[in-house]
C-alpha cells in the first residue's frame, strides 16, 4: 500500500488490470442474449455452464451493492468470521437487488429492458472505475482470509461438501412455463410473489426462452437457496461450536440422502423451512454487531423471511421480541431506539406485503405426539444422527446450569437460550399442526447441531490429546460418508447433464 505514494509505483498497471478485469466480466454477461439467439438448441452442459456464469455473476454484484450499502450508510459490523461478513453481504446485497427489480416489474416490458441494462451499464461502469481503495480492499483473498488458516481435516473437508454440493444438483423440471414451475415448488402459495417478479426481472435476458427460463429459475432456487442455506448454517454454528465442527455440521447436512430426495422432489420446501435458521442467525449477528446501524440489516431481513413464507410472521415478532428484551436488556433506551429507527424501512414494507397478500393462519387438532414421532423418523435415516439423542441430554444439563456442562461447554447464554426457545416452538407449532409454518425440514438442520454438541464437549476435554482428537474426528468424517450414497449422485449427475 505504501509502495503506491513512490513514483515507481505499479499502480498505474494494477488499475488497468482492474479495469479490464471487470469490464470483460460485464461484457460477458451483457452477450448473453446474443449467445442464446445463435444457438438456439443449448446442450445441457453448455446450459449448466451458462447458469453457473451468470449466477456467479449475479452473487458477485450482490455482494459488491451490499459493500456499497454498507459504505454509504457507515454501517460497521463486527463479524464472528470472514465467511459471515460474505454472507452477510449477500443476502443485504440481494434482498436491495429484489426491492429494486419489484420496482422495474410494474414497467411495461419495454421500458423494463432499458431500465435493466441502463442498470447494470451503470453499475458495472462505477465498479469498473479503478481506485486504490478498490484494488485493495476488493480482492478475493480480503473477504476469504479464514480459508487460509484451515488444516488440512478442515480443507478435505471443505472438498468433500463442495463435490457433494455440485453432484447433488436436481434434474430439470420439465415445465415449459416459469409460472408453471412457480406452482410446483410453491403450492400452498406461501412464497410472496415479490420474490417470484424478482426472478423474472434477474433472468429478463432469457424470457423469450420460456422452457430455459424455467430451467434457470430452477438451477437458482437449488444454488442459491442451498449454497447461502450451507454457507448460513455454517456462520451459525460458528458461534457454538470450533471451525472444525462447524465444517462437519455442513458435511452432514449436504451428504445426507433426505436431504437429497427432498432437494429432488421439491426446492420449494427449503425456501419455506430455511428462511427459519436464517432469522435466527440474523438476530444473533445484530445482538453481537456492537452497532445500532444494524437495525437496518434486521429490517430486511424480517422482510425476506417474510417473502419466503408469510406464515413466518408469528415467528419473527417472537425474534424480535426476543431480541429487545433479552439480548439487548442491558442496552439504554437511546440504542433500542436507534436500532428501531434504521429497522422502520424494512418494517415498513413487511407491513405492506403482510396487508397486500393473503395469509392464512391455521391451527388443526393437536398432536403431541406429531413432533416426536417426525424427529425419531429422520433420527433413523442416518447413523451420525444418533448421537443427537446425546447432545439433547447434554444440552439439557447445561441449560439447567451443571458445573460439569457450563465449565466444558463454552456456549454464550443468551444466543444458546435463543436456540432452545426456536426448538422448543417448533415442536410446539408442530404439535397444533400449524402447517405451512414449520416443516419436518427443520429437523434436517437441528439434528446436526445436537450431533455436535457432545463432540465439542469430547474435543474440549481432550484439548491435550491432538492427535487423538484427530482420530476421532477422522472416524466421525467416515460415519459421515457411510450412507450419503455419493456414488448414486454421481451416477444420476453424469445421466441428467454430461450425457444427455
């Protein structure tokens, strides 16, 4: 950084690399629309190409708006990892891209197209300009530092969930319609239909193409809704649990078979249920942001979690409820009402999608015995998840205060209440059988997190024994693939896109 001020500075090379750099990118997304009227039978390799591009593309300039969001407003959060200040990035910077494009959506198609690439041109042309702040805090390597200092367990690891996630890709419906697919993925109509329009705008280029419309609507409900539900699940168990156990929670989560069949079936279904870890991880990153301004971040994301299952609302009013009377308890009224203020935009238009769209709130007959009986079916469908009866009963005793527990288990009081609070009311919304609102996917991410839990307890009172430890973790990693059926994905990967 220094070197830039002398006069022989590289600066000058290092800005033009940049310029480029960014300009090519641009220019490759805006041929799009020119590659796809030339060819006009696209094979299925080059198509899952094409859709890997242009959402690369497409998380890339999230990222870049949710910086810029941050930078204007002088929003400075303290993250718990590198790979959250990312994901924290991203979501702000997509749920900013969604208001922006539901606003392009009520303009006539025509004005539409302008509208869109004038955007992007103009996007693409202020982050092209080079500047020295860009060309260093910019890179790739700034935001991922943490992958620098993982061993090599953790890096296998990390593989191994990056192949799982790549040959678990679904087929591709067979809908000829966006809108067709929009009902089968979304039947009960719980998702709002600002995210279906907000699909629609980002995939403008394609519409001519109605039947690779569709396709690309579902390769972004499997990369997008997967990839940001792993990268969340992981951000969220980093604040329980070490980097190491947190990587394996991951594993468990992708390499499980159900978890497969039901991405099979039906991607829908992760929206609806995933939106649920995803305020929770939202309201543990404001409580330990250290700043008011992060009201704003709260804000948008109650409105997302809105829009992926207006069902979510009793749960977000406990969150945040939650959230200024227990976490922010020892904060003055000064703070509390700074943090509502940068949070009354996003309320604002959770309140308008709430009284604009219908919702229906039902609750059946009870079942008690309805929860239990969920929990103990995908407690059999995988043997790693046996060890989460251990972890329930470990977590028992800590929250009940044993000195054995409290001393071995360093979990931060309040963000572990506020997982049991979410556990406890989703077996009490399962047992009135308030369905949509919780599904048995919540298990798919609460059943790994118990596993955890007497791990990092073995872990820590084994802290001496690093070799040991690294035994026992290989053993844990084999249980892991035992039943993940890897081969079959594979197999079923190579028949829907390389030989077809």
């Amino acid at each position: 950084m220094q070197n830039t001020l002398e006069k022989k500075s590289t600066i000058l090379l290092s800005k033009s690399r940049f310029f480029l750099f960014r300009i090519v990118i641009y220019l490759l997304f805006m041929l799009i629309p020119m590659y796809i009227e030339k060819f006009e039978i696209i094979s299925q390799t080059n198509l899952l190409g094409l859709s890997l591009f242009y959402i690369t593309f497409s998380v890339m300039q999230w990222f870049l708006i949710g910086k810029e969001f941050d930078y204007r407003f002088k929003i400075f959060i303290r993250f718990n990892s590198s790979i959250e200040r990312v994901v924290y990035r991203i979501y702000l910077g997509m749920i900013l891209c969604m208001l922006i494009f539901n606003v392009l959506y009520i303009l006539p198609l025509s004005m539409m197209k302008n509208f869109f690439w004038g955007f992007w041109i103009i996007f693409g042309l202020f982050h092209s300009w080079p500047t020295r702040g860009k060309i260093i805090t910019e890179s790739v390597s700034t935001h991922l530092y943490e992958y620098k200092f993982l061993d090599k367990f953790e890096k296998t690891i990390v593989v191994m969930t990056f192949l799982f996630f790549i040959f678990s890709i679904p087929a591709y419906s067979n809908f000829q319609n966006p809108f067709t697919l929009r009902l089968n993925y979304d039947p009960s109509e719980l998702i709002s239909s600002m995210y279906w329009n907000f699909l629609y705008v980002n995939y403008l280029p394609f519409n001519k193409h109605p039947e690779l419309l569709g396709r690309l609507w579902n390769f972004h409900l499997y990369t997008i809704n997967v990839g940001l539900f792993l990268a969340v699940y992981y951000v969220f168990l980093r604040y329980y649990f070490s980097r190491r156990l947190a990587l394996l929670g991951v594993l468990v989560i992708i390499s499980s078979w159900p978890f497969f069949k039901m991405m099979e079936f039906n991607l829908g279904i992760l929206l609806h249920s995933g939106s649920y870890l995803l305020l929770i991880w939202s309201l543990i990153l404001v409580y330990k942001s250290s700043t008011y301004r992060a009201g704003a971040f709260l804000g948008l994301m109650n409105l997302y979690v809105v829009i992926s299952n207006r069902e979510f609302l009793p749960i977000v009013v406990i969150g945040n409820l939650y959230l200024y009377y227990v976490f922010l308890n020892k904060k003055n009224i000064w703070y509390k009402k700074k943090l509502l203020k940068y949070c009354l935009t996003g309320m604002f238009l959770l309140v308008t999608v709430i009284l604009t769209e219908h919702s229906n709130y039902s609750i059946s007959s009870s079942n008690l015995l309805g929860p239990f009986s969920i929990f103990f079916k995908y407690l059999n469908t995988k043997a790693f998840y046996k060890i989460s009866i251990l972890g329930i009963f470990f977590m028992f005793f800590y929250f009940f205060k044993n000195k054995k527990f409290v001393n071995t288990l360093f979990f931060e009081k309040d963000i572990t209440y506020l997982f049991i609070l979410f556990f406890l009311l989703t077996f009490l919304f399962q047992s009135f059988n308030m369905i949509p609102l919780l599904n048995p996917f919540s298990y798919m991410w609460i059943l790994p997190f118990f596993c955890l839990v007497p791990l990092e307890y073995l872990f820590n009172k084994m802290k001496a024994f690093r070799s040991n430890i690294n035994l026992i973790y290989m053993f844990y990693i084999l249980t892991v693939l035992l039943d993940s059926h890897f081969e079959v994905r594979v197999k079923l990967f190579f028949r829907n896109f390389i030989l077809q």
